[in-house]
C-alpha cells in the first residue's frame, strides 16, 4: 500500500512513545495495550488525517493529538471485536483475549477508549470543540455499525443495502472522520471538509470490501487473519448476500445447508463456501462495487489541486490491489 513513509513513521513514533508513557502497573491493564498497538498495521486512518491536513497547508502537529486519537480508538475496536467475532489471529498473533481472556481485553480496550479522549483533549483550543463532535458521531456510529453486523449474523436474510449501511457505519464512518477532521484541522473551507467527509467514506466502503475479498481469497500469511473466518462465523458479507441473490437450484440448496451448520468442520465449511462463490463470479461484483467507491472518491478530489493530492490518489489505488 502506497502510504507516505515519513506521515507513516510520525505516527509510528508518537504510538511508540505512547506505548513507552503507559505506567507498568497494573500490567494486566496495560501490557495488553502495549502489545496490541506493537502489533503494527497499516494506520491508514490516522495517516488520511495527517496527510489531508497537509493537504490542506495545515500544521501537522496541531492534527497529531487527533490522528492518534483515531489510531487509540481503532485499536480499542478491534481488541472488541476480536472478542464478539471470537477471532483468534490478528495481525499473525494471537488476539488479547486468546493471549489473555475476554476480561482482561474488555478492561484493557475500555482503557485505551480513555486514551484516545485524552489524546483527542490536546486539540488546539478553536478547533477542539469541532474535532470532539467529528469524533464522537464517528464512534457512536462504529458501535451501531457492529451491532448491526452482530444482528446480521443471526439473520435468514439481508440485502446489499442493509450490508452497505451497516459497513458505511462500522468502518466508513472513521474514515470519513479522519479525513474531515484533517480538513478542519488546517481550516479548509466548509465544502472542501464536505468533498474530504465524501471521499474518507468512499475510501472506507471500498476498505472494507477489499477486507470481505481477502478474508475469504487472501493468504494467511499477509493478511495475519483466520482464513475464511467470516464464513465461519457466518457474516453477512457482500460475497455471501450476492451469492445468496445469485445462487439457484442445488448451489442454492448447497449454500442454505453450509450457512448456519455448527457441526461440519470448519476448514470443510470455508472450502465449500468459497467454491460456490468462484462458480458464481462474486467476486467480480464485489471488484464492480469497489470501483464505484473508487471512482466516487476520485470525483470528489478531482477539484483539489496540491502535490499531496497525488499521493492521496495513489493510495486509493493502492486499496484496490492491497493484499494485507
């Protein structure tokens, strides 16, 4: 992914010393914090902040506290997530939860939670109250984003528009965040932070898709994911609402069976799940749908014209080739 290395290694170097401020006691609290942000990743959301403020001519040290901030809360989603998915691998290692238990990772993300506010409180003055709105609608809609995809799993049948609104909650909403916070953090005019709020949840849309795509095709290896751990946990995802829409006769009757069955292995089960979806070609309709946010957030930077918008367009290309 084409991230900007020295926007990349500021972020890195404020997590790290982020990390190395946590008291050491109670370890069971904060060790687990320590170890999730060590993990790495992309931190693609607070890297679109940074990068959109620079873009923008603003000072990237008055958006830092913001971008970290993004990047704490994010973390804190995931240590969540992993719990409620009972995933066991997150970025090749295994969850906090695994690692420790489902108590500890729920006390040690309700403190990174904390963190991340009072990273957010270092805002410069005149644009905190702004920054603090942006990012408190961001997080209420991530958590009914989850709730929906929590609900969805239980649920005989969802269409793609329930899909798409709850992933333009769960994932599209900190995208969208991060970016107009960026805009707002160098004092852009209101429609460009409008132009940058449209293109963070285009970015984030096709983010997630890409993330459907990899969990089912990607390798192990780069994505440092349960391989097919979305099938197993039968998650309402594009590839699964399309093959449901496409599927007839003894696929459809085959996909009905596989969905929902706690007593077939699950290897068995992701290798049964992922032949129905080449023999019906979804992923070329998931790949269709990703070039509509792609060409969305395109539209919406076209009007913008500064060096760093290059590099920004670079990277939304880069999320559509992305294998990690």
């Amino acid at each position: 992914m084409n991230i900007p290395e020295s926007i990349q290694e500021r972020v890195k170097k404020e997590i790290d010393f982020f990390c190395k401020s946590l008291p050491k006691e109670p370890g069971e609290l904060y060790e687990p914090m320590r170890y999730m942000l060590s993990l790495g990743g992309k931190s693609i959301r607070p890297v679109l902040l940074l990068l959109t403020c620079k873009m923008f001519k603003g000072e990237v040290k008055n958006a830092l506290p913001a971008a970290i901030a993004i990047e704490l809360f994010h973390n804190f989603t995931l240590i969540h997530d992993d719990i409620t998915d009972n995933s066991p691998l997150r970025r090749n290692s295994p969850t906090v939860h695994i690692k420790w238990n489902s108590n500890v990772a729920l006390l040690s993300g309700d403190a990174l939670l904390i963190k991340s506010y009072q990273q957010l409180n270092k805002t410069p003055a005149k644009y905190l109250s702004s920054i603090f709105q942006l990012f408190n609608d961001a997080a209420l809609k991530v958590c009914e984003g989850q709730q929906f995809d929590m609900n969805y799993e239980t649920k005989n049948r969802v269409t793609i528009e329930e899909y798409l609104n709850m992933i333009r909650l769960k994932t599209a909403a900190l995208f969208s965040a991060s970016m107009e916070m960026g805009a707002t953090l160098a004092g852009a005019s209101g429609a460009d932070c409008r132009k940058m709020k449209i293109t963070g949840e285009s970015l984030g849309m096709l983010f997630q898709l890409k993330d459907d795509m990899l969990d089912v095709f990607g390798k192990p290896g780069k994505t440092g994911k349960q391989s097919g751990g979305d099938i197993i946990q039968d998650k309402k995802t594009f590839l699964l609402i399309k093959a449901f829409e496409l599927a007839k006769g003894k696929t459809k009757n085959e996909l009905n069976s596989l969905i929902g069955n706690t007593k077939i292995p699950a290897a068995e089960k992701v290798k049964r799940v992922k032949n129905i979806y080449e023999d019906l070609g979804v992923e070329e309709y998931a790949n269709k749908q990703m070039l509509l946010y792609f060409s969305s957030a395109k539209k919406s930077l076209a009007p913008i014209k500064t060096p760093e918008k290059d590099i920004l367009l670079a990277l939304v290309e880069s999320l559509l080739d992305r294998e990690v």
